[in-house]
C-alpha cells in the first residue's frame, strides 16, 4: 500500500534534508505516493503566496505532510510562522507536538511531549495606541480543560507503553497560578486513569537546570506550547545537537493527515552547501512511518540513524549511509 504524502522542502536546507529523508524512507521499502508544494518564505517573496485554502483542504485526506524547514531572511516575523506552519497545527488540530531526544552515552532517552494548538501560540491579545508613548501589548495565554486534558491523555498513554513508566509535568504554577492550577488538577485527575505510571512535577526554570545537569531523569515529559517550544530547543542542545532532533505534530484522532518537521530551522546560512545534517528530518520521517503504521521500517530507520558518531560528511553522504544500513 502506498501512503500519500504531501511534501514541503520549505526555505533554506529544508529541500537538501527533506530529499534524503525521502531517499532513506523509499530505501527501507515504504512506498510513498508524493506531491510537492512549493511554500515557504521564498514562495512569500515572490508571489505573495503562505498558504491557499485549497491547498489546507487539499490535504485533508493525505496520508502525511513532511515539512523540510520553512522561513527566509526579509520575510516579517509572524507571516510564514502564523501563516503557515500555526495554520497547519491549528487548523488540521494537530494537538500533540512529539520530541524525542536519545543520546544513550548521556543516559538520555525521553519524549517530550508539546501542547501544539493553545497557549501562548493561540494569537490572543492585541495592541492599541500602537507606535505612541502609551503603546499597550497584551498576548494571553489560553489553556482549555479539552485541549490540556486530551494532551495530558496523550502523555499518560505514551508513558504507559514505555519502560521506565514515568510522566513529569512541566509548567510554572507558582506564578502562573491560572493556567498551571488547570494543568496540575487535570493531570492529578487523568492521573487516576494510570496506575502504573509514576509521575513528577518540576517548574520549568529547574526543568532547564536537570536537563543539563541530570536528564537521565526523565521519560516523558508534558508541558504547555510555550514551554515546550524552549525545553525541546534545549532537549535538542544536550542530546547532540539540534541536527538531530525530530518532531512529529500529530493529530492522534486522526480527523486528518499529521505533520513531520525537523525541529531546527532553515539554516540559510549554511543553504545550498551541501553541509546540512539531514539526520533530524530521517528521524522526522521515522516518526511519520510509525503514525503510518509502518512501525518495521521505522525502527530500522532508526537503528541505522542510531550511532551518531558514524554519520559525518556531507548532506547526501549522511543520506546514502543510512539508507544503505536500512
Ligand atoms: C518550532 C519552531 C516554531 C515554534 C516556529 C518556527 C513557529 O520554533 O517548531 O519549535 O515556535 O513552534
Ligand atoms: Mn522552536
């Protein structure tokens, strides 16, 4: 059977990943019916285009979407990362935002897991008197009972199914006393539902210090957009590197296709060069074939991605080695 999968290289070093984590994936004998959409920063600039509604509804009934990195110099901030990549997590509801981090030389082997349709990201608030010396900004927080219960859900079913079993919440309910009371009481309440899973509570400044000082101590963790966004990007640094790090922004109920990116960006510094890691969109892709049901393949992939040290040289170099151990 073959997967449809609508693919967006993106801006930067998002087309030279996204090709070999397509070459790794056809390699491990996964066949994938793809479209191209040409989105983007670059697109932006030239045409004025983020993303049609036709497009959106296009994909409704696409298997995936793999995402190499969107985003160009010149572009305002806001119009690709609302326009496009929110609009994607917003409106086909892709409410998890799944991060591993493995490193086993630093005992690390944890999933992230990111509220990824509400929060800090949701687009409350406004400006008035904008430009005068009596400018007023707000930007709010908005937490539903829904939307952190079927995340927190979420978590708690993942943790279930690891070994180690444990579940720390992530948040900062000394000070942000609404949103963190209705996190804490939902996840002592769905709590209940997971006998078996033993569970953990840091603020998210300690969190930043135990990831660095002693990450051997989580397994899943749960945590609102905001602060995931942050804790992956530092996930990412102590578990060797950005280049490495995966994501998978899901839609668990399935209502439509769920989106696979690397979590670093478009790199145009590096772009065209040929030096881009493309190990974090192969893992990306790895995660997809797992929501595809191609749960074999993706554990090959990952095995063949899984010592690190070995996978140097250039962009295709790095493609063609773990293709060929796949
Ligand atoms: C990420 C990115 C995005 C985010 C940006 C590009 C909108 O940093 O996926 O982590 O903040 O979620
Ligand atoms: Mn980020």
């Amino acid at each position: 059977m073959s997967h449809r999968v609508g693919v967006i290289g993106g801006d930067g070093i998002g087309p030279e990943v996204v090709a070999e984590a397509l070459k790794v994936v056809r390699a491990a004998g996964v066949e994938l019916d793809t479209v191209d959409y040409d989105l983007g920063g670059a697109r932006f600039l030239r045409d004025g285009t983020v993303l049609p509604e036709e497009v959106l509804n296009e994909w409704r009934s696409y298997d995936a979407l793999l995402v190499g990195a969107v985003g160009s110099p010149g572009v305002p901030p806001g119009v690709i990362e609302r326009g496009l990549l929110l609009k994607m997590r917003f409106d086909l509801d892709l409410y998890i935002n799944q991060r591993p981090f493995l490193l086993p030389s630093a005992g690390i082997d944890m999933i992230v897991i990111r509220e990824n349709t509400e929060g800090s990201y949701a687009g409350e608030g406004g400006v008035l008197r904008k430009g005068t010396p009596h400018e007023v900004a707000t930007q709010g927080s908005v937490n539903t009972r829904m939307g952190v219960e079927r995340c927190v859900r979420y978590a708690f079913e993942l943790a279930e199914s690891r070994d180690r079993k444990h579940l720390t919440l992530v948040h900062k309910t000394n000070v942000l006393t609404f949103a963190g009371d209705l996190w804490e009481r939902t996840f002592t309440e769905v709590a209940v539902e997971f006998p078996s899973v033993s569970t953990a509570y840091n603020h998210v400044d300690a969190a930043c210090i135990y990831l660095v000082q002693s990450p051997d101590q989580y397994d899943v963790i749960v945590t609102d957009n905001l602060f995931g966004d942050i804790l992956t990007d530092l996930g990412g640094a102590v578990s060797g590197g950005i280049g490495f790090a995966a994501s998978g922004n899901l839609n668990p109920a399935r209502t439509g296709p769920s989106m696979f990116e690397p979590v670093h960006g478009s790199a145009p510094d590096i772009a065209g060069q040929g030096v881009a890691n493309p190990v974090a969109a192969i893992l990306s892709a790895a995660l997809m074939l797992d929501h595809l049901g191609e749960g074999d393949a993706a554990a090959r992939v990952r095995k063949a991605c899984a010592d690190t040290s070995t996978l140097t040289g250039s962009t295709t170099a790095v493609g063609d080695l773990v293709a060929a151990r796949v």
